[in-house]
C-alpha cells in the first residue's frame, strides 16, 4: 500500500510549482526571421551552436517577424531573432520577451534599372548615390517596407534632401515582396534588401544592383530570450545560453567565417560593431 501510494505521488512531485513537466534537456525552440534561414546561415550557425553548447537547437517558426511574434504569445517559442523594430520592442514590453540584445546587421542595397539613368552603379555611399539620383529627377520607389523605409529615411537625411516632386513614387506594390516588381514597372531605383533579391524572396529580371557597401545602410538583429514570468514553461536557460553564444566572441567570428564563404565576397551578415559608423555623402 505504502509504495502504491509513493508511486502515486512522483508524478505529482515531478512536476514543477509552476505546472511544467521536466524534460531531461529539452531543445531550444527557435523562432527565426526569414531571410536567416533562407540565406542557409541558420543550418550552419545551428550546427556551431550545438557542438560548442551541447545545447539543442528546434526550428520552430521562421518567416516574417508576425509569424515570430505570434509563436511566444502561443508559447510555442524559447527563443528569437529578428530585425530591431516595433515588433520586438513589444515582446518585452508585453512582457512575452526579456534581453533583447543587437548580435548582427544585414545590409540593404539600392537596386535601380539596368540602363542606370542617374549613373550610380558601383558606388558604396549611398547618400551620394541618393544625390545623384535626385540631381537626375530619375524615378524612385519610397519603399513601405519599414526596414527600408526607416533606412532610406536616414540616407536621405545623410545626403541633405527631402525627396519630393514627381519622380518619387509612392510604392503601390501589395507586399514587401513585390516592391522590386513595382520599381523596375516604373523603371526606377528603390533601396531594398540584399537577401531577398539573392534568395529570390524579390524577382525582377530587369533590375540590377546597383550600390552596395555602405555600413549606413546596415540594419540590427536582436536576440530575444522569453520571459519566465509570462511562459514559465519556456526552456529559459537553454534559449539565454544561446543568445550569450551569438553575441560572445564565438558568435561573431561564426559571422566572419560564414561571410569567408560567400561566392562573390560580400558578407550576407556582419558582426556588430563592425564599420558601424554612418556614412557621409
């Protein structure tokens, strides 16, 4: 009777005051931006963590940052890295996320048609090559993407002009991802991501790029570790060990080794704190 009743009562005892039952080593369930995974970094960086770590890494969610934010609400994810923005700002400020850290930068481009009307190819301020494009009235696409947006936004104000008149077009494109579609219908240069056109997130035959380099037009990913409090079934320990790692002297040079291998020798990511000055025109 006695060992019925303390075998009765294990399950109750294994069980946490919080309601979560242990897991011998549970994995780190990962909510990852899209353009990480598709890029083929995530894989790699996945492998460096697990055999440095011992932890083990779950891609749970990957795409855009709402396909992320909603997998914490759901508690579906231990972990997260996306762009910096309003979106990652409000997990912790829900209280969903907690440590939100910057560990890399990807970097935006300007992309333009191939004929170059402003004569900017090859150029890496791209304040000045927004100058020239100004100079030459020729079309351009103010992005609605918010990355870009913000970007642009910064560039222009680097160059000292407001972009007005009729060769600024207000982009009509029905997704992000149909900007560059838009741009080269209006035979016109916008600035967009790197890795969308690489990946073929973006498609446009015609269009080409056209400035790349600037460290100005590099934007922050953050870690994000979830909060305890709100998601006490969340594996906290193991989703901090990895963001400690991917900002710790072992991440970064991850980042230096995987941007070695890229066939035309321009970095995908960049480390933080590399060439993070704004440029001038």
């Amino acid at each position: 009777m006695i060992r019925r009743l303390i075998s009765g009562l294990i399950p109750a005892a294994l069980i946490g005051a919080n309601g979560c039952a242990p897991a011998p080593q549970p994995p780190v369930r990962c909510a990852v931006i899209g353009g990480v995974v598709a890029s083929g970094m995530w894989v790699e960086l996945a492998k460096r963590v697990e055999s440095d770590t011992g932890l083990k890494l779950k891609l749970v969610a990957a795409g855009e940052k709402s396909v992320l934010v909603e997998a914490f609400h759901k508690g579906e994810a231990d972990f997260a890295t996306m762009h910096a923005s309003d979106e990652a700002a409000n997990l912790v400020a829900d209280r969903f996320a907690t440590d939100m850290r910057p560990w890399m930068r990807n970097e935006l481009i300007i992309a333009g048609p191939a004929d170059d009307p402003a004569g900017i190819r090859g150029m890496t301020n791209g304040a000045a090559a927004l100058r020239k494009i100004a100079e030459a009235r020729a079309p351009y696409v103010n992005s609605n993407g918010s990355g870009a947006h913000a970007v642009a936004n910064q560039i222009w104000k680097a160059a000292g002009i407001a972009p007005q008149g009729d060769w600024v077009l207000k982009d009509e494109s029905r997704t992000g991802q149909e900007v560059l579609q838009f741009a080269q219908k209006h035979h016109a240069y916008v600035i967009v991501g790197r890795i969308p056109i690489l990946t073929g997130k973006m498609e446009a035959d015609s269009m080409q790029i056209m400035v790349h380099g600037d460290p100005a037009m590099r934007r922050p990913y953050v870690v994000l570790v979830a909060d305890a409090k709100r998601l006490p079934c969340a594996n906290v320990n193991g989703a901090q060990t990895l963001a400690d790692y991917l900002v710790s002297a072992k991440g970064q040079q991850f980042l230096k080794d995987f941007a070695a291998k890229q066939p035309d020798g321009v970095p995908l990511f960049y480390p933080i704190g590399a060439d993070s000055g704004v440029g001038q025109p």
